[in-house]
C-alpha cells in the first residue's frame, strides 16, 4: 500500500486530568468505571459515540447469555445492579410477565433500557461520561500512559490520567501504547462479525418451530435466494409479543479493526438482511406482514485484538474448570466458536455448576505501566476468549481491572504491582460473587 508522510506535531489543549480514565462504554467499561467511582476515586469515561452501551446496545446485540451456577448469576454486582435498574424502564405489562429475579438476571433486553440503567449507575457512582470522544492517541513518557489523545468535533485534545483502562473491546488504547497482541485463530481469522435485526408484526402463533424455518432456510439457499455462510437461522423470542431478534447474517474473514474491511462488513450484513427480510417475509408462516423494527447501527464484533498480559489463559483453563487464588471473575458460559471462515459453530459445555475463573495477571498487558485490560480484549487464546466475550463476565472483568485501578491510585503502585488476590478479595468486599 502507498503511504505519504503526514505529521501532526502541534499544542493542543489538555481538557481534564483524573484519577482513572476508562475508554470505551460498553459492558466492560461501565464494569470499569462505576466500580473504580465506587472506590472513591475520580473516574472518567470517554467514548466515541453519543452513549454508553457498547454491543448491547448499538450492536443490538440484547439477549444476555446466561452465566449462572446453581440457578444465581456469577455476575454481580455491577451487572446485576444494571439489570435491576433497567426494570424501571420496562413497562407493567413487561414487568407483570417478566418479574425481576436478581438470581436470574439476564435474558432479553432492550437496548434503549439498556443504555439509560447503564448512563444512570455511572452518573449515580460518580463518573464523569464523555461521550462523542474516539481514542486517536497516546503520549507517552517513560513507558508510562502520560495522556490519551481524543478526536472530537472541537478537534484534538488530551486527557491525562493516573491509570488508564481500555475498554474499546478491541485493545485500542493497549495497541497505541506498545502492548503486544494476538489476533484470530492460527490461520488469522476470527470469529464473524455479524448484524443484529429484528422484526415486528410477527404472528408469532404461526411461526413454525426452529427446524421448521431452518428447512425453508436450507430450500431458500439451494435455490439461491440467499447467500450467508451460517448454517441455520439463529433468532430470539423478545418481551414484546409481535418481535423477533435476529442474530443471524454471517460476515468472515474481514477484520474489526481495519476502517476499510469494516465498511465492507457493514455493507455485507445489511445485504444479508436484505435476502432474510425477503425470505421470511415469502416463506416462513407468521412473518407475511413483518417489517423491519431494528436494525444494528454498527456491525457487530465478536472478536478482534487479544492483548498479552502478564498471564496468558487458554482453553484448558476452561476444560478443567480451573480456580485459581487471584481469579477476578468466575464464567460458566461455553466455548461457542462461530466458524471464523464458514459454515459451522463449535459449542462444549462445562459439566453442570462448574465454572472457571479469569486471573487478574489476564487483565494487566505487557510493556505497560499504568494500564489494565477491562474489556474482551484481555490475555487468552482464540478459544478461551470464545466463551469470556459475552456480556455478563466482560462486565465482570471490567469491574476487577475498576478495582485494580482505584487500588493504585490509593496505593501509589503500578497495576503490576497488585497482588492478583488482594484484587479478588476487594472485589469480594464489594459485592462480586468470588
Ligand atoms: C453478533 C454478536 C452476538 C453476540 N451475542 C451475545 C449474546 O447473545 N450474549 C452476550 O452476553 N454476549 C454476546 N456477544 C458478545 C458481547 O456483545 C461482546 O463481547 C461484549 O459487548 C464486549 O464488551 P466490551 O465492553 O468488551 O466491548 P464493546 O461492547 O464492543 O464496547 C466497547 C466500547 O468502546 C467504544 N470504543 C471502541 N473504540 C473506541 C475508541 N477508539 N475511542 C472511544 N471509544 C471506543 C465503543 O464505541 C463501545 O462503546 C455477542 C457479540 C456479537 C458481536
């Protein structure tokens, strides 16, 4: 690729300086951030788009897979704190159906109730949001983060932290810093990148059952009428009667982080929608008066840059439910590996109420000083990262790397530094399930 030499070497302004700076407001950063504000110290929030919520909510992605043991979420308590306060933005209706049960927690959601509990326990805790602000930049000085440089409609301008989360999902902020990464499965794809839909005026009374529109799915590909490498159509009953969620389009081997593959992801899963909108509307009783409620306003991402940390877990961790002394977080989801390059998803459960736990050492990257990992971006392989990704332990272990930080912004220490128990016993102190 042709490069031109382009250098930005000018003043620009220093907006703010705190405690904590966490980047990126989806499950992990608000983890993150409400748990270090809860610590008592300053915390900030910068994201690029106008709200937090991440995947959940401009990924559409909205059923919360379970991680329960015994029938109890593992996931507490900034994650079951953001379940219960989205109640208040459920109708009677919804509520009388689906009574909230914090043992439960999870489920379907609704991304719009999904943002506003998310923006009020981080205006409820104390942090400060800032949002319409993309990560850009790093300055940095003697191996240290000094400030992150953010674009925004005013143009540049940094923000200077003592210790600094990434929780861009994609390691943003580790990459610009000198972190090393891992990318994909051994061939360097990852996981597909999919667009979320749903759709209203179903009759949901005459909707054949899953192997039923999964046999008109398989017709309407052998007769060319559409073109998606997934190997059966995944979809989602929702709270409101006549919606169905859709996580189904399949979009491989193009990359998350690279703008122009991204756009190209973009354009495939709406083509995709397009072809399954046309489908069910022809062929699967109960949808002939269906139309389009929602769709995704960002493609979305289940995988991309894995960030080397001090400890490195792999999938073996997860075959013998491993437990260790500085586990920050228990998960009990499966591995669920949707074909990087095709058709097929691979799934393998743990036995019943076993579960395995995430080190601490996973969260602090290499080659860093003030930084820690709060999002799915953290130090596992391919595999094991299939199984940590969804929301309820990413939230989980954003809210130990929120800990970890408040502890070296009290301590004076580099997150390195923390005994990985000591972290697992302050998070047990506030709430979390270890
Ligand atoms: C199609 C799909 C289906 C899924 N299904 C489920 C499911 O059913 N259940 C489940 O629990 N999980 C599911 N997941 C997984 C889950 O949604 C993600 O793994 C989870 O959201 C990761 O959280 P995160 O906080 O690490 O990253 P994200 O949710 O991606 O949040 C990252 C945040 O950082 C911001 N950001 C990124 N870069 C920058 C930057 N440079 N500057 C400023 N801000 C930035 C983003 O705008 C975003 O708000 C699914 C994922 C996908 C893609």
């Amino acid at each position: 690729m042709e490069t031109m030499k382009y250098e930005v070497n000018r003043e620009i302004p220093v907006t703010a300086e705190t405690d904590v700076l966490v980047i990126g407001g989806g499950p992990g950063g608000i983890g993150a951030a409400v748990m270090a504000a809860r610590q008592g110290v300053k915390t900030m929030l910068a994201e690029r788009f106008g709200c937090p919520g991440g995947m959940a909510v401009f990924g559409e992605v909205t059923p919360f897979m379970p991680s329960h043991v015994k029938n109890r979420a593992l996931d507490r308590p900034v994650y079951v704190d953001w379940c219960r306060r989205m109640q208040a933005y459920r109708s009677d209706d919804v509520r009388r159906k689906f009574p909230f049960d914090e043992e439960q927690a999870g489920g379907m959601i609704c991304k719009d109730e999904a943002m506003l509990a998310m923006e009020d326990l981080l205006l409820e805790s104390g942090v400060t949001p800032l949002y319409h602000h993309t990560l850009t930049d790093v300055i940095m000085k003697d191996g240290w983060i000094d400030a992150a440089v953010f674009h925004s409609k005013s143009g540049l301008s940094a923000i200077r932290a003592k210790i600094f989360i990434d929780s861009t999902g994609d390691g943003d902020l580790a990459v610009l810093a000198g972190c090393p990464f891992e990318f994909g499965n051994a061939d360097g794809f990852c996981q597909p990148m999919t667009t979320c839909f749903k759709l209203s005026g179903v009759d949901r009374s005459r909707m054949p059952d899953r192997a039923g529109i999964n046999e008109l799915y398989d017709k309407a590909k052998a007769a060319g009428e559409i073109r998606c490498p997934r190997e059966n159509v995944l979809w989602f009953l929702t709270p409101e009667e006549d919606v169905i969620h859709f996580n189904t389009t399949r979009i491989i081997k193009l990359s998350g982080v690279r703008g122009d593959e991204l756009s190209q992801a973009e354009i495939e899963g709406r083509r995709q929608i397009r072809q399954f909108l046309s489908f069910l509307k022809k062929h699967v009783p109960g949808f002939e008066q269906a139309r389009i409620h929602s769709i995704a306003l960002h493609v979305g991402i289940r995988e991309s840059r894995r960030i080397r940390g001090l400890v490195y877990q792999t999938a073996d961790d997860f075959r013998r439910a491993a437990k260790f002394p500085d586990g920050i977080a228990k998960v009990r989801y499966c591995i669920d590996i949707h074909n990087p390059s095709g058709t097929g998803t691979t799934i393998l459960d743990l036995p019943p109420d076993e579960w395995y736990e995430i080190r601490y050492g996973a969260l602090v990257p290499l080659n860093s000083r003030n930084l820690l990992m709060g999002c799915r971006a953290i130090s596992v392989d391919h595999e094991l990262h299939s199984s940590s990704r969804v929301m309820p332990p990413v939230c989980s272990v954003g809210q130990a790397a929120g800990m970890a930080a408040s502890l070296c912004v009290k301590k004076d220490c580099e997150p390195a530094a923390l005994d990985g128990a000591e972290v697992r016993k302050h998070l047990a102190e506030a709430g979390a399930w270890l």
